[in-house]
C-alpha cells in the first residue's frame, strides 16, 4: 500500500451535502482518502488536496 497526494477540481453546485457527496464520490475513485482539504474557490469550483491509500 502507498499514500498518494491529489488535487481535485470540483464543480460548486447544489448544497453542502451534495459538495461533501462529490468530494467523497471523487477521491473514492482514486483510493481510500485519508484526509482532505478544500484549497481553493472560486465561483464554479473548489480545488481539493487530499492524501489517499492505494493498493499500487
């Protein structure tokens, strides 16, 4: 297993709920997220940085 750093670009759309949803629904796909930050916002998206495990 290894950690992985990522950035992600997320659309802003809907509640916090569906933020949180989409943010977890992304970095699910990279591997296990261990942690994550919001970095960034603009008007349309949020970046997020997060540390992930993978099974590389």
């Amino acid at each position: 297993m290894q950690t992985r750093l990522i950035t992600l670009e997320i659309e802003l759309a809907g509640s916090l709920k569906d933020l949180q949803q989409a943010i977890a629904s992304a970095l699910t796909s990279h591997g296990e997220p261990l942690r994550w930050a919001i970095t960034r916002v603009n008007q349309q998206q949020a970046s997020i940085e997060a540390v992930v495990l993978t099974d590389d």
